[in-house]
C-alpha cells in the first residue's frame, strides 16, 4: 500500500514538474493534477501493455526508443480524457512524457526499497 501511494506521488510530481518546464502542458488546479495523475496511472496499468504489444516490432527495431512515442501517446490520451490537463503536440507530450517517465522510475525504485525494508 505504501508502495501504491510514493508511486502515485511520484507520479503527481512528474507531472506537475512537466508542467512546469515543457511548454505546451498545463493543469488548471491541483484536482485536476491529481485527477491526471490517477488517469494516467489507468491508463498506463490497462492499455499501455496491449499497445507494448502490439508495437514490439518496431521497439525491437528502434531499441525501445518507441517506447517513448508510446508514453507520449497515454499522455496526450490523459489530457483527451480530463478537461483540466492540457497537453498540446507531440514534442509536449514527448518531452512531458520523458520527465514523467523518470520520475515513475524513481518512484517505483523507491517503493521496491521499502517493500525490501519491510521484509
């Protein structure tokens, strides 16, 4: 549980720090940061594997930069679904997905280390 939440919290930052540096993405309130940061958990928990997926031809040709069109796609998907996060082009979401990918990453080695302290 407390793995879930430094995740999601990770996650909020990573979005909200590219909201800050990227041009091109902005929230309207601190709800609706939170709501995207949900949403993009959602979204990348349910259809970012099918879309791993069906994709790995090409990821496996471009040694998984892919991965990153991918991320910027559940990103762009995010703002789509939810009126209070803009994300407009691709090289916004792009870049917004790199931030934010580097924070999930850490995010999610941080909450490794505390299921480990735990055990």
């Amino acid at each position: 549980m407390a793995g879930l939440l430094i995740r999601f919290l990770f996650g909020v930052a990573g979005l909200w720090l590219a909201a800050e540096v990227v041009p091109g993405i902005a929230y309207d309130s601190i709800s609706s940061l939170l709501a995207a940061a949900l949403l993009l958990g959602l979204i990348n928990a349910v259809l970012r594997p099918i879309l791993v997926i069906l994709t790995l031809p090409i990821t496996l040709v471009t040694l998984g930069l892919f991965l990153l069109v991918i991320n910027a796609g559940t990103l762009k998907l995010t703002s789509i679904f939810l009126h209070g996060f803009h994300v407009h082009g691709f090289w916004a979401a792009l870049w917004g997905a790199l931030v934010v990918s580097v924070f999930g990453w850490i995010g999610s080695n941080l909450a490794k280390d505390s299921r480990k302290q735990r055990r």
